[in-house]
C-alpha cells in the first residue's frame, strides 16, 4: 500500500466523526428548540406571559416615580444645644446616617462590588452571568462565594419590593434592576445600596455601622475594619459580629482575597489587612434624655410644619426619618441646674402615686431675655425609669393665681393712666373676694396693691377694665387655652377654667422685661440636612403687647415684691430683679414668675390631680427654688439694671 493510500485512510475517518457529531448537534438544537417551543407555548396558556408582561409594566410605572427621596428614608437625625454640643441623636427604626457618593470611601464601593457584583460597571441591572457563576460555584465547591443577585437588584429588592420567595418577585426585582439602571447612574445606585443595607443590630447603612460597631466614622476605618463590616449584609444573622465573629472574619478574608484578585489593593495592603486583630469598639450613647428634649421635639415640629406647610403627625414622623441637624437655644448646663434646684427642693416630699411618680411636682421655665429664647425647661421632679414625654412645662395648664394679676390687670391699668402712687380702695364688697390675710388697709397705693399682692384690689380694677380688656393681653401672647367662660371677674385673681403652662406664664413676664414686646418662646434656631443645607431658620415672631412705659412702671413695682412684699428677701444678689408670688384658692397650686435683666424663669408646682398644698407651703417653694436657680445662673455675670 502506498503512502499517499495510507493518508486517505484517517481523512475518511474524521469525516464520518465529523457528519455524526454534527448530526447529534442538529438533532439537539431540535430538541431544544422543540423543548423552548413546548415551555412557551405552555408559559402562553398558563398565562404566565400575561404576568410577566404586568410585572413589567409595574416595574415601569414604579420607576416613573422614583425619586432619591426614596432611598434617603429613614435617615437619623441630630440635635444641638446652644454650645453646638450634640446632645441627642433622633432615632427611627431604620437609623441611616446618610453618606453622600463622594463621602463614601472608595474601599467600600471597591470591597461590595468585589464580592457582591464583580460586573457591577458592566451590566445594566441584571447579569445572567452572576446566575451561572453562582450555579457553578455551587455544583464544584458546595457553597456560594458569590450571589446571582446584583448590587441594583439588592436595593430594588430592599427598598420597593419584599423578600418572599416567589417567581413573580424575581422577576418584578430583575425589572425594576433594569429600570433602575436606566434612570440612575452606576454610582447613584452605588450609594443607594451602601447607605440602606442592614449591618445587623439596628445599624442600616455604612456610617451607622462603622460608628456602631468601631465608634468612628466610616473614612476613619482601616481596609481590614472597612472590609469587615463589608462582610456582615451578605447574611446579618450569620455574620453578626458580636455573635458570629469567627464568621465576619472569614467573610472578610474573602472581601479582601477579592480584592486584591480584582487589583483594587496591592499584596502587600492584603497580607497586612487579614492580619490585622479586629476589636470592636460598640457606640454607647451617653445622652441623657431630659425634659427640654421634649420640648424640642415639639418645636421642630411646629418648624417643620411651618417651613413645609404638612400637618403635625407628619411632620412629627419625618423628624425621626429625614436626616435633619436641629440647633437648639438649650444651655444644658442651665438645664441641669434648673432640674437639680427643683429636686433639691422638694426631696422631702416622696409620696408617690399609683403610678410609681411623685405626687408633688413642679415644672419651670427659663427664657433668655436677649433673644426670647427658652434656655432651660423641666416639665417635672427628676426619678428613674419614669417618661419625660409628659412635660408639665408646656403640657400642663394650672390656674396662675395672683402671678396673673400684672398681665391681666396693673400692667393694662398702668396703660390707663393709673401709676405706681395711684391711691386703690382695699375694703371688702360683698360680692368680693376676701384677702389672703382677711385684712383690709382702705386707702394704698397701687405699687403696695402689687407688693403686698391685694385681692381687692385687683377685683375692682378688672371691673373697670373689664375682663375682655384684661383676657385680651393674654390671647395676644397666644395664651392658648381662654375660655369664654374665663370672661369674669375672678379672672382678676387667676380663676381660669383651664388655667395656663408655665411656659405661657414665663413668656408673659419676659414681654414685661422686654419692653412690653412680647416674643413667642421657641428653642429651635434652625433646622438643615446632613449636608447643611438649610430647611428652615425659624422667624422670631413678636410683637409690641405692653407700652415701653407702662412695662417699664410694673417692673419697677415688681422689684418691690422682692424688697418689701411678698416674696422679700428672695432677691439675686448684686442683681436687680423683679417678680410676682402667686397662691391659688386653697393652696392648690403655688407660682413664682420673675426677671432679671438677662433671665426670666417662672416656676410652679402642685399635685397633677389638684388638691390643697398649704402644709407645703405652696407661697414659699416656688420663689425658693427661683432664687436658688437665678443666684447660680447669675454667676459670675455682671450687675446690670432692669429697664435698659
């Protein structure tokens, strides 16, 4: 046989391998065509084309509304008192502390998209790849070292869909990834997903984990800290920290193996990172919750409502989940004194009631002349595991007894040509109240009417006034529960049907210190986002009450409360101030409101459920604990006079 015949022999060979493999390759292609054929045609009667068809519209319908408000719900708030100290963290039940792109390290986005979506920058929202790699690494190592879900379709999950197991709902995710993609950027998308994943133990979010779990700020964090906590969303139960470390670890071996495959770090910043000993550091708040948060609370949301024009309830939740800063006049050191004066006080009394509170309370307020703002305000006595939501302060109205009588009827008579040296008739009528005392004086000067606070007195200036001139002084300082039932003349002597707060009454006497220019008390000086943009800078409303000169008469009347009347003795030392005492019938509730140049504080106190406090002496406890608070307040200050 030749040589040439010896050669044909293996072509005619391969030819046939050839035809036979090719025909098995057609005969496949057939099949699976005939199979993807019968799986459409069953997919069409079963109706699920329809369904895919809907979830596909859905998906478009949801990304028509999308906005980045979306992805920045939640968001954890801060508060600020007049110092710029932080003194409260305003707290929802997802707790972002929103970074934006550029403030996010570039690690970060580095370690998640090593390990969580390599195609991340490839693909537009959805990878079949990323499926079949994670069905090979299954079948060849018998565990996941990568899901098949990207980056968008975790945060289309996260924030507009559910995490039940259904086929309807992967394929509503894979949608909604693809739209995503489409209406935002890949580092928009980057920034959503990294801000709103859960790092276990209520931290959602990069910044909220690393000041969790390491007490610094995520740009403070070291490459192996980064990759760490990088580890912990993958499965939050299975690499929680503080119960699985050993598997957070391994987790961020892998992040950082990743890595440097995907030549995002070098060897050598590998090698040291997994070596490098992880010790937790967990964030412990040290805030001390105090009356005046209430009190903040409240006015940032009447700011809010303000500034957005949305109701209360609304606006009460969006301060919890919009990521605001909230600047505050608080002074806590003031706060603190004014709260430990009260408690000091009133040690001796520790009868409780049956709900575990002090039956005797007291609640007081401090403005700061210069600006109107509240400084201090403490809605009751200080007492373990029990709430300060319900602040007496601005919560609870009490008839005001004869502290009311300067606002309602001297200040407003005063305005009517009456003065200081104005001769009053104190006698007793018949259908007059009596005098704390029972004795009556006949013919006294108004400034003694005042010091010596005379009921009768007071009685028949309103009937001259008429209670609708005196109540008006009150509604114009939005003294917010008058009655119509209040238009008489026991108004004169603090009969209300409601009563007032001791914030009403504080604000009260600080127009009187101010000029007769009355200002409405407030604490919150301006409220931004995280980035510092400003939502609203609250306008100081105030308006002229009170004649400069008939302000200016009272408070040098009042100043001889604390020389000659009723609250004599109680005076600040080197410092001029001025005030009124104020009992109600049967001791029911005891006032103190009074001013220096710089401070004005009203202080009361009382049992919630009224009853009589005269073996309390209801007259002597309120002007006590303001001269107690006033004189440390007072402090180092300068002697300044009143009226200037």
């Amino acid at each position: 046989m030749s040589s040439s015949s010896k050669r044909k022999i293996p072509k005619r060979k391969k030819r046939k391998k050839k035809d036979l493999g090719s025909f098995y390759f057609r005969l496949t292609q057939i099949a699976m065509a005939c199979i993807l054929a019968g799986a459409c045609f069953l997919f069409y009667q079963t109706g699920y084309i329809q369904t895919v068809i809907s979830l596909y519209k859905e998906a478009d319908a949801l990304m028509e509304h999308s906005s980045i408000e979306d992805f920045r719900r939640d968001q954890s708030g801060e508060v600020y008192d007049n110092d710029g100290n932080l003194i409260a963290l305003l707290r929802n039940e997802r707790n972002i502390v929103y970074l934006t792109s550029d403030e996010i390290p570039q690690t970060v986005k580095d370690a998640f998209v090593s390990i969580e979506d390599k195609r991340f920058y490839k693909h537009h929202g959805f990878d079949p790849f990323a499926i079949l790699r994670a069905a090979q690494s299954l079948v060849r190592k018998n565990s996941i070292t990568q899901g098949g879900s990207t980056i968008t379709q975790q945060l289309a999950r996260n924030i507009y869909l559910t995490h039940t197991i259904k086929w309807e709902r992967k394929v509503e995710e894979i949608f909604v990834a693809m739209a995503l993609d489409r209406k935002y950027s890949k580092e928009e998308i980057l920034e959503f997903y990294i801000n709103n994943i859960y790092f276990s133990n209520g931290y959602y979010g990069i910044q909220a984990a690393s000041r969790g779990y390491f007490s610094k700020d995520v740009d403070e964090l070291s490459l192996s800290e980064t990759a760490f906590l990088c580890a912990i969303p993958n499965g939050p139960g299975s690499y929680d920290p503080l119960v699985h470390m050993d598997h957070t670890l391994e987790r961020r071996d892998l992040i950082l193996k990743n890595m440097y495959k995907d030549g995002v770090i070098t060897k050598e910043a590998y090698d040291q990172a997994a070596s490098e000993t992880i010790t937790l550091n967990r964030f412990r708040t040290s805030f001390t919750r105090t009356w005046a948060h209430t009190y903040i609370y409240e006015c940032a949301t009447r700011a809010l409502m303000e500034a957005t024009g949305q109701d209360y309830d609304t606006c009460r939740k969006q301060l919890y989940t919009g990521g605001y800063r909230v600047y505050t006049s608080i002074d806590m050191k003031a706060q603190a004194l004014l709260q430990s004066t009260i408690d000091q006080q009133l040690s001796g009394y520790n009868t409780l009631n049956s709900n575990g509170t002090y039956a005797l309370q007291s609640s007081a307020v401090c403005i700061d002349n210069e600006t109107g703002l509240v400084t201090a305000i403490v809605g009751g006595r200080s007492q373990e595991e029990i709430s300060v939501d319900y602040n007496r302060a601005f919560m609870s109205f009490r008839q005001p007894g004869s502290t009311i009588k300067p606002l309602i009827v001297y200040t407003p008579a005063l305005e009517r040509g009456y003065t200081a040296s104005s001769t009053l008739m104190d006698s007793k009528e018949e259908d007059g109240p009596d005098n704390a005392t029972n004795r009556y004086a006949g013919a006294i000067s108004l400034r003694t009417a005042v010091e010596q606070s005379v009921n009768t007195t007071a009685h028949k200036l309103l009937r001259e006034l008429t209670p609708q001139t005196g109540l008006s002084y009150l509604l114009d300082m939005n003294f917010s529960a008058i009655k119509e039932t209040d238009y008489t003349l026991a108004a004169a002597l603090g009969g209300l049907t409601t009563g007032v707060s001791s914030l009403e009454m504080t604000s009260g006497y600080a127009a009187l210190a101010n000029n007769g220019i009355y200002r409405l008390p407030d604490c919150v000086t301006m409220i931004t986002d995280m980035d510092g943009n400003i939502i609203t800078m609250p306008d100081r409303q105030e308006h002229q009450v009170y004649e400069q000169e008939a302000a200016h008469e009272m408070t040098d009347i009042l100043e001889g409360v604390l020389i000659r009347g009723t609250a004599r003795g109680k005076t600040i030392p080197d410092m001029p101030c001025a005030g009124k005492t104020g009992t109600t019938n049967d001791y029911m509730d005891g006032w103190f409101a009074g001013y220096s140049a710089y401070y004005t504080t009203g202080v009361w106190i009382g049992f919630d459920t009224p009853r009589s406090i005269r073996s309390l002496s209801a007259s002597s406890h309120p002007v006590e604990i303001w001269q107690a608070f006033m004189t440390k307040l007072h402090d180092g200050l300068p002697s300044k006079p009143l009226n200037k």
